[in-house]
C-alpha cells in the first residue's frame, strides 16, 4: 500500500489497465481503508449450514477472484477511484465460528437420525451455546459495521453463510426510521429458528423483520425454494413481505411482460431507503455450482445486474449490502462471479 501518498496522488499515479500487483488489495486497487470511502467487511462464518459448505471461504475466494477484473467497470467507469478496501476479521471470531460449527454439524446429525434434542441434555447445552456463538458473530458485526459508518465510509458485508448480515440490519434500523430491503436469493429464508438454531441461515430475514420494525418492505426475488411455515408468514405479513416466486416471474414473460417492467415494479414496492441482501443461490446454478444450496432456475447475470441498476436509477438510497453463500469450487469459477457482483454492488451503492 502506498501509505505515504495522498488518495490524489496514487489516483494521478496509479495505472488501471496494469494487471494487479500482489502489494495491493481488494480489485487490485491501492488504497489504504482511510482513503476508500468503501469497506468491505469479511464474515467467513458458516456455522448452521446444513447442506454443501464452503462458504466460509467465500470472503478469501471474491477477493483473490477480484484481482482478475478489469477496473473500468462498464456501469461505473469512475468507482476505482472512490476506494473499495476488504477489512479483517479477528481470528478470535473466525476460530469461534469453526468450533461453533462443529457442534452444530453434530446436532444437525442427531436431527437426521431421528434424536430428540430436547431429551438430550449435552446436545441441548451444545446447541443453546451455538446460539450464544452466533450472538456474538452478530453483534461483533453490528459494531463493526457501527464503527465505519461513523466514519463516514460505505459499508458492505461479504459472507459466509446468510446469517451474517442480521448485526448490520439491526445498526440499520438504528440509524433509519424506516427502510427496506431487496432480497435475491432461492430460499426466503423465513424459517422460525430453523432446526433449532435462533440464527439459522433459514432464519434470516424472519429474525430480521421481528426484531427490526423499521424495515417497512422487504421485497424478495428469485425465491424457488420455501417450506409451508414460510408460505403461511409471507400471506399473514403482506404489507411488509412481497415475494416474486421465480416460476411467476417467468410466467409473467413468457406471456409478454419483459424483465425491465417487472424490476421497475419490484423497486417502485421500496421505500426510499433500501439495504441490498444478495445470496449468491438467487442466480442460475451454472454460475454458482458449488454454493450451499442450489436450486434450478434463478437469475441470469445480467438479470440480476440490471435490477441492480434499476435500483439504482430510481433515486432510491443504498445504504448498505451484503453479499453471501459464495463457496469457491476448485476452478474459482464461483468466486469469480461473486467478486463480479461485489463490484456491482459497491458501484450502485456508491454511485
């Protein structure tokens, strides 16, 4: 990092069509965190996941693949120059979230075989201390998220499993007396304490909407997964939860509505507020063969890019994101795409 100049200077210095020098960091941009009006903050916790892992690699994973892309972003040519810059997670917390998950995967076992937790004293204990494990995740991003943003900085989350960003949620609704949410993903993630985790990936944005009552909508796209329970709380909460089930969404074009009118109408359901939660699952599954839980269907690249900028030529605020589910595979294909949508979302956000 060149500490000893000023933003300007490496800006005027700086040469963006180089190929990124292993000195530098996130993008292969040089910018130390106090010159980046954009911070990133890494959550590789993937604790409750029940199905494929990987994901608390992603945050590594989006920022090695970040080197590979070329800075003249074709939305936002400009956005290098603003600073995006990865921040550290303690040790303390990544080694809390591996022994955390290990016990998780062996309650998550006892379920698949059919044991009752509640008769099993260890296994309740083991799992009523996932559950503090997961607090602390929270509430150490809250305060983290907390710490940049009066700073005066942007803030996105990269994770990790969709639990990480309820901490940032709840600093959101601290902050905002009314905002919302965009949620793409595959699952809408509305299961109350999902196999009995409190903070389950399953259980974010139901933690979300009854523990933060400033988000007035929530508007979810790409969802092609959900069990009855979450069915029944989206039809007893409509006026805060509007879903776009991907077979609808498809039905809707193939007689003739187009992708642009059905964005226009997702966004105009925001406020004038609006926090961006990707799960990388929301995509098709070719691009992100290796997350947690894919599910046929999803959006295509450039669907998703221009929601994005739909969103964004609204007028509407993005006040924060987060970006999760990313599990590189052993071609980095997966972290590829995640650092390419990364870089949409710091360019929306920032403008």
């Amino acid at each position: 990092m060149q500490t000893n100049k000023t933003k300007e200077e490496i800006i005027a210095s700086f040469n963006p069509n180089a190929a990124a020098s292993l000195e530098t960091g996130l993008f292969g941009l040089p910018f130390t965190a106090e010159q980046s009006d954009i911070i990133i903050i890494p959550v590789p916790w993937e604790v409750t996941v029940s199905f494929g892992s990987g994901t608390g690699n992603g945050p590594l994973a989006v920022e090695e693949a970040s080197a590979q892309i070329d800075l003249h972003h074709h939305d936002f040519p400009e956005l290098w120059k603003r600073g995006i810059f990865m921040d550290t997670c303690p040790d303390e917390l990544i080694m809390l979230g591996r022994k955390a998950k290990d016990d998780a995967q062996s309650i998550i076992e006892a379920i698949e075989e059919g044991e009752d937790i509640s008769a099993n004293s260890i296994l309740r204990e083991r799992q009523e201390w996932v559950n503090e494990a997961c607090a602390m995740m929270n509430s150490w991003v809250r305060e983290r998220a907390e710490y940049w943003k009066e700073r005066g900085k942007l803030v996105g989350l990269v994770g990790g499993d969709h639990s990480i960003p309820l901490g940032y949620i709840q600093m959101q609704g601290e902050n905002h007396k009314e905002f919302g949410i965009l949620h793409i993903d595959a699952h809408l993630d509305l299961r109350i304490a999902y196999e009995g985790f409190t903070y389950s990936h399953a259980s974010i944005f139901y933690n979300a909407l009854e523990m933060v009552p400033q988000i007035s909508r929530i508007v979810q796209v790409g969802i092609r997964d959900y069990c009855e329970q979450e069915n029944n709380y989206v039809k007893t909460n409509s006026e805060r939860v509007s879903v776009y089930f991907d077979r609808e969404t498809r039905k809707r074009i193939f007689k003739g509505e187009n992708w642009d009118q059905l964005c226009r109408e997702m966004v105009g359901k925001l406020p004038q507020k609006v926090h961006v939660s990707v799960d990388i699952d929301g995509l098709d599954p070719a691009l992100c063969p290796n997350t947690g839980t894919p599910v046929p269907g999803g959006l295509q690249y450039e669907e998703l890019m221009h929601l994005l900028n739909v969103l964004k030529d609204s007028g509407k605020e993005i006040i924060g994101f987060d970006l999760c589910e990313v599990a590189p595979g052993d071609d980095g294909w997966d972290g590829n795409v995640g650092a390419r949508v990364l870089f949409q979302l710091c360019g929306i956000m920032a403008g």
